[in-house]
C-alpha cells in the first residue's frame, strides 16, 4: 500500500502535522519512537499557548491523544526512521527494525539533540553529576557546587535554573563573552554565587559512583586546574536529528535541514520538514507546532495538484 504522506517524528512538529493531515483526509504514516519531543524532560513548560502552565510528560500525553483522535486517516508506527529513498515520485522509508513503507510526500519533524562535550567521564556519568537539562535536573543540586559549561542563552538559564538550589556555580565558557539575552545575563553578573572561568573548557570529568571534581584548561596559558563539585550542566547547543536525509535533501554548515519559509519545502521535491531539524531561527514548541501545519497545507495543495 503507498501513503499519501509519511510523518517522521511525534513532537509538536510531527504531532500538529498529523493531526492537521488526517483533518484533510491524507492517508498517513506516523512513525516515532516516543511523543512529547524535547521538552518531555521539563518539569514545567509556560508558554504552550492555551496551558499557562504543563510538565513535559502531560503535553506529550495530550499530543498522542489528539493525534489519535484522527485514526481513521493517520496510522502510527512505534519505532525510528533510518533511511529514505526516491524512485520517480515514491519515496520508500525503511525504519531500523527493517519495515519498508511508501508514500508521495515525507514531513521530517525529527528534531535535535543535545550537544555533548566528547571528553573523558561525560558517557560514564551522565545521569550521575553530569546532566543536559538544568530546567529539569537544577533541583538535584541543592546545596551543592555545580558548573555550567557555554556561554549561549541556555547556559546563562542554566545557571538562573541552579541559583536557587546550588551553592555555589562555576559558569566555564571558552570565549571571553556570552552571547545571551541581557536580562539574563545582568541576573547572572548580579548573582555572589556565580564565578565565571573564561576562555577555558572542560576537559576531563572525574567522580567515583557520581561526580566529583571536573578539569578545565584555560585555552590561552594551556594551565589545567581542578575543580571539586558535584554537577556539571552541559548548556552548548543541540545537533539536528538530520543524519538520515544528509544525502538526500539540503543542509547547512551546522547540519540544519533547509527550507522555503513560506512552504516548509525542502530542497527535493515532494519532501517537507520543520520545526528544530530545520534552519528555522527560533526553536519552539510552538514555532514547531504552527511550522507543521503550515508543512501540512502546503503538503496537502501539493497532493492535490498531483492527482489532477
Ligand atoms: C530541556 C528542554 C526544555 C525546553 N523547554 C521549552 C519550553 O519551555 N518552551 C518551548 O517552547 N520550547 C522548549 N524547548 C524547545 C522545544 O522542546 C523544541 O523546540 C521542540 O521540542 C521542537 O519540536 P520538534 O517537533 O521540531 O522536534 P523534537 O521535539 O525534537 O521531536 C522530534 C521527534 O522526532 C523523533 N525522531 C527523531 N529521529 C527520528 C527518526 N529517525 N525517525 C522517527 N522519529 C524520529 C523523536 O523521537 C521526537 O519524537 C525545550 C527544549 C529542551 C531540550
């Protein structure tokens, strides 16, 4: 059987577009490995307009209800997309358990993930002093010395998230300014607990069950010091999930895939994508979730065109 559309991910960007899709009747294919997306982890979510307040877990709930209310026309696939292939107008995806399907048009809401620091102790103590989430995980720091490595936005609200839990925080970026919002940055400069370690990165994480010191270098003098504590917040961006369309469709340099704002058009015909895997500047909940129904309009003229 050939869809008419195949949906790669359930977060709000895959969620929004199959509800939109089975709204307009299109034969769909969902296939994810979980709903929710990124921000399942947080424990409390503000700005997901029409809930003043959510936990990552109930959205994730409410996106897979809804999604399921348009089973008549969307069928879901519980699993990970690992390759796609175009013959003439079909696109065939097979996922990593080996099942192959067909469809007319493919939506990529595969999203991102957080970017690791590749150095000695990270793999061995993640979940155990070395964490990825300071929104969700700052609480487990009470009283406590924690770092926050980078010198983004997320870092900055990383250590706004630690200031009321840790006792003391070592911010640790390796240029000599941050790139954040100034409000965050003056509540971050104005904060006796934070000291900042610049033009350093980290370079070794030590512990024994959990962690226990860390160790930076300073990048100009190559001087490496210890630090003794018990987290370290890993706040230096994400990577988008878009290994498996790198050969397929356009990226840029930092591996986004590219679209037409205006369609969410990818560069090869009849494929579509939007939310945090795409070259998209602000990565939302909600930005993903209006990206993916505009995806779905477009996707559905499209469809259109083509059985005239
Ligand atoms: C800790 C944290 C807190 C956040 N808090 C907020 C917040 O308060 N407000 C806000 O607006 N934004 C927040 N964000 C950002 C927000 O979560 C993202 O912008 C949003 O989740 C992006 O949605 P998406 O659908 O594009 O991708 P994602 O949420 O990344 O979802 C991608 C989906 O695709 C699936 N997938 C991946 N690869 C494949 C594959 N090969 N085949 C099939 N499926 C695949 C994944 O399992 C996932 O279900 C937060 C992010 C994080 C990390």
């Amino acid at each position: 059987m050939e869809y008419d559309l195949i949906i790669l991910g359930g977060g709000p960007a895959g969620a929004a577009a199959a509800v939109y899709a089975g709204r307009k009747k299109l034969k769909t294919l969902l296939i994810t490995d979980s709903f929710g997306g990124q921000s399942i982890v947080s424990d409390d979510i503000h700005n997901w307009i029409g809930d003043k307040n959510i936990s990552g877990f109930d959205l994730a709930k409410k996106l897979e209800e809804h999604v399921k209310t348009q089973k008549e026309d969307v069928e879901i696939q519980t699993g990970l997309a690992e390759k796609i292939e175009k013959k003439d107008k079909t696109f065939t995806v097979t996922t990593k358990k080996g099942d192959s399907y067909k469809a007319k048009a493919i939506f990529l809401a595969i999203g991102s993930r957080r970017r690791k620091l590749e150095i000695l102790g990270e793999k061995e103590f993640e979940g155990k002093g070395v964490f990825y989430c300071s929104t969700c995980d700052a609480p487990l720091m009470k009283g406590m010395d924690a770092a926050v490595v980078g010198g983004g936005n997320s870092a900055l609200e990383g250590v706004v998230d630690l200031m009321s839990y840790a006792k003391k925080i070592y911010l640790i970026h390796r240029r000599d300014e941050f790139r954040g919002d100034p409000v965050t940055q003056e509540a971050v400069e104005k904060s006796e607990k934070v000291e900042k370690i610049l033009n350093s990165s980290v370079v070794e994480i030590k512990g024994d069950k959990m962690v226990t010191s860390i160790v930076y270098e300073n990048l100009e003098t190559k001087e490496k010091k210890e630090l003794k504590l018990n987290g370290v917040f890993v706040e230096i961006g994400a990577i988008p999930n878009s290994d498996i369309v790198k050969n397929l469709v356009e990226t840029n340099e930092r591996g986004e895939v590219v679209v037409d704002h205006k369609t969410q058009r990818t560069s090869v015909l009849g494929i579509w994508a939007a939310g945090d895997v795409t070259d998209v500047m602000y990565k939302q909940n909600n930005i993903s979730a209006g990206d993916g129904v505009k995806a779905i309009l477009n996707i559905n003229d499209y469809l259109c065109k083509e059985c005239e």
